[in-house]
C-alpha cells in the first residue's frame, strides 16, 4: 500500500470514531455545480505546413457538448486540539453530443476536447470520478490528503473545460507564525485529467506523448509562502520540482494604489526553471523548446521567464496591459500531461500560452461591468496578446528564429442577480488564434457556457 494511501486510512479511521461529534456535521457544506458546455474549435491551415497534421489525424473541426455535475461534501471539524474532517468531490460528465465524431482525440491521445475516448476513437457516452480527501487541524495549521486542487504559482488546477482537473497527493497549510504570513508545503503524486476518470503520473510537454514515448514522474514537489506586507502589498516566493525534470523558483510582487478615482494593480512575476535527473542527459526525458541540431528536437530545461501585467479599474472600466519575456533554451515548463493543464503566467489564454523560448509578448486588455449603468450581473472583456521572436525547430530539425503568434479573446457573460432564476449563469467565449510557428495550425473557437451551484441546507 503507498504512503499517501496508507495516510487516508488511518486518516478516516479516525475520523469515524467522532463523525458524530459536534462541528463535524454542523459545519459541513454541501453543494452540487451544474455546467451545461459547448465547444467548437475550427483548426485552419497557416504557414505551417498541414500534411503531418492530417497524418497524425488532427481533424479541421472539433466540437463537443456536454453536461457536468460536480458535487461536493466539505465537512467540519471534530471537536478537540486535533480536528479531523472528511471532503468529498463527484464528478459525472455526460455526452449530449461529440459533433458527428469530431470529438479532438488523435493517435497521440486517449481523450478528445471534453470526453474521453473509446479505443475506436468515439467520445464515451458518460465519464466519472470519486475523490476523497482526509483533513486534519491544529490551531491555524491544516493538513490535507488525497484529492486536491490546488491554485499556486508552481501547480495550478485547470478548469477550463466540463470538469475540472485534479490531483492526488498530500499539502500541509499554515497562518501560525503569522497572521499575514500563509505558508503551503506538499507532494503530488498523480493527476485527473479534465477529459478523463483515471489519474495518471505527471509529465511535461515533449515528453507527454501517449504510448511507448511517455516519460513521467510521480513526485512533485513544491513548498513557498505569501506575506501580506501592507493590505495593498503582497510578495511571494514559491519552489516546485518535478523529479527528472526540472526545478522551478518563482518570485511575485502584487501591489494596489488608489490612483485618482480608480485602482491600479500591479502584478510583477519572475519563473527561474532548470533541469533536474533524467531530464538533463536522457533524451526521452527532454523538454520542448528551440535545440536545432539535436536528433529529437528537444533538450533539458532552461528558462527564464519574466512578466508585469498592470490593470486600472475606475467606474466599471478595467484597462490593462502587460508584457512578458521567455528568455533561454526550453519553453516554459509546467505541469503538463497533454491532456489539458493551466500554467500561472499571465498569458496563459483561451487557446494559446504564449511562453515559447525567446518568445516576446505585449498584452493589452479591457472590460467592462455593465452594473455601473442598471444592468448587474454583466460583464464584458477582450484581450489582445502578440507574441514575437519566437524560437523552434521545425520538423527536419532545422531552427527556426523570428516567429510570431497573436490572440484575441472576447468573452461575455451573464449571471442572474436575483428571482427565480438567481446566480445562473450563461457565458460566450470566442477566441481566434494566428501564427507561423512550425507545425502549428490556426484556431477559432467558441464556447457557450451555463451554470448553476446549489447549495443543500
């Protein structure tokens, strides 16, 4: 039996012989989240030359609707130095419609844009997963084990599609030396996928691909802390290290001045990433990037990445903008099993995430919040993001230097402020991708999202 397993156990053993006791049930949460999601992403040609595309069978429409329930048990605490508690998350997806077969799913991987897939390659008609999580605390101190969903610099929970992704593994969180000060510690051994009921060892683009080329890991790492210098200053310092492939140091400044009658936030970000075993000397174990010469096109870890992303907010109007720098050899690394993950940069979009090696990247931003003119409840964005100097090779091996992408997100949404119909929610995004990178293929996309959270009394 592994150790985190073993932990559980003992863990709700525990916890049942005082289930009963007051807290634990008095201040338990119950709620279920309905997510109706639709998705259509039109795969375009480019520069980038298509035939090994349509080889590897990428199709040129990807469209999926669905139906998610997730529902969640947060319990309290039982009562004494020690207390002990029990969450729970269930989560079933089911199909309404895979697009006629144009589901996403390729050679390359086991699920397509929303659903799982059959070993013929159709999307499965229902997918579903029970995550259980083992709690403990002591004064401002908790400890967690099994199903987590972080949300740090160095691992970040992605929830961009009908479920959300999840992770197994332990993390320890504590305000006890100081109020103002948080401090997070954990390991994770294994990820749930956001199309996927089975949870898989932890990998990193160019080593990801399904089948007898996967190289994974199941020890992550990761420890930091956030101080609350001033109420409108927050630093940061978090450390990650995915074993075999590399380390990750990050560093964060987020500051808010009352400017005229507006706020101007700041939001300073600096990733130091290095490899680490395998990942400096055995090729299978490489990252993506610009290594022009080298028989896989790929190579260890190296990469430093910068960004500052400032918005002003005044009378419902958010202005902002932002840029970023992705200095070294390797793309930026991420927790990244192929499958649909999210990276705590501030280009991480829609469709694309901006953080090649050498790349360069401007951001502007605006939105609005309709409440500031009778209408609460609607809001309205778009952001603009182009990137430059891109640094790759392409499918010969040769490098390509100077290459450039742009994005532009809109999204509107909507959630009813009260009646019979309070806090649904109804959002579009449409998101439309260019680029001359190589191998890559240009993409619109929509999404048309309704939700709902109910909350059991």
């Amino acid at each position: 039996m592994k150790k985190s397993t073993l932990a559980v156990a003992v863990a709700l053993g525990a916890i049942a012989q005082q289930a009963g006791a007051a807290g634990f049930i008095d201040d338990s949460k119950v709620t279920l989240g309905l997510r109706n999601f639709y998705i259509n992403t039109d795969n375009r040609d480019s520069a980038a030359g298509t035939a090994a595309n349509k080889r590897a069978g990428v199709q040129n429409k990807q469209e999926e609707w669905g139906q998610g329930f997730d529902l969640r048990f947060i319990s309290g605490y039982t009562q004494g130095t020690v207390g002990f508690g029990l969450d729970a998350i269930g989560l079933l997806g089911v199909r309404l419609d895979s697009g006629g077969g144009t589901n996403g799913a390729t050679a390359s991987s086991y699920g397509g844009t929303v659903f799982p897939s059959k070993s013929n390659g159709e999307a499965v008609d229902n997918y579903s997963s029970l995550g259980l999580t083992a709690k403990a605390k002591i004064s401002q101190t908790e400890l967690k084990l099994g199903t987590l969903q972080p949300k740090l610099p160095v691992i970040v929970t992605n929830d961009g599609r009908l479920l959300p992704q999840t992770f197994q593994g332990g993390q320890i969180t504590s305000n006890d030396l100081n109020k103002d000060l948080t401090l997070v510690a954990g390991q994770i051994e294994k990820a749930k996928g956001r199309n996927s009921s089975n949870v898989d060892n932890l990998s990193i683009s160019g080593a990801n691909s399904r089948g007898v080329n996967w190289r994974d890991s199941n020890k992550f790492y990761y420890a930091g802390g956030d101080y609350k210098i001033t109420k409108d200053l927050t630093a940061q310092y978090y450390y990650g290290n995915l074993e075999d492939f590399y380390k990750q140091h990050f560093l964060g400044l987020t500051h808010n001045w009352a400017i005229g009658p507006g706020v101007l936030k700041s939001d300073l970000r600096y990733f130091n990433s290095s490899d680490d075993g395998k990942n400096g000397h055995e090729s299978a174990y490489f990252s993506s990037g610009n290594y022009s010469g080298v028989n896989s096109g790929r190579g260890k870890v190296d990469n430093n990445l910068y960004s500052g992303l400032f918005l002003y907010t005044v009378a419902g109007h958010t202005f902002g903008g932002g840029y970023q720098v992705s200095n070294g050899s390797s793309d930026f690394p991420w927790l990244n099993q192929g499958d649909g993950s999210s990276a705590y940069i501030t280009t991480d979009m829609q469709i694309a995430k901006f953080a090649r090696a050498g790349e360069r990247t401007w951001q502007a931003r605006y939105s609005y919040d309709f409440a500031k003119v009778g209408v609460p409840g609607l809001t309205a964005g778009v952001v603009y993001l182009k990137g430059t100097d891109i640094d790759t090779v392409n499918g010969s091996r040769a490098e390509f230097t100077g290459q450039s992408e742009w994005e532009r997100d809109i999204t509107v949404a909507y959630v009813v402020p009260e009646g019979v119909f309070k806090n649904v929610g109804v959002a579009w995004k449409n998101a439309m991708w260019r680029n001359d990178v190589a191998a890559a293929r240009d993409q619109d996309e929509n999404r048309v999202i309704v939700s709902y959270t109910y909350a059991f009394k």
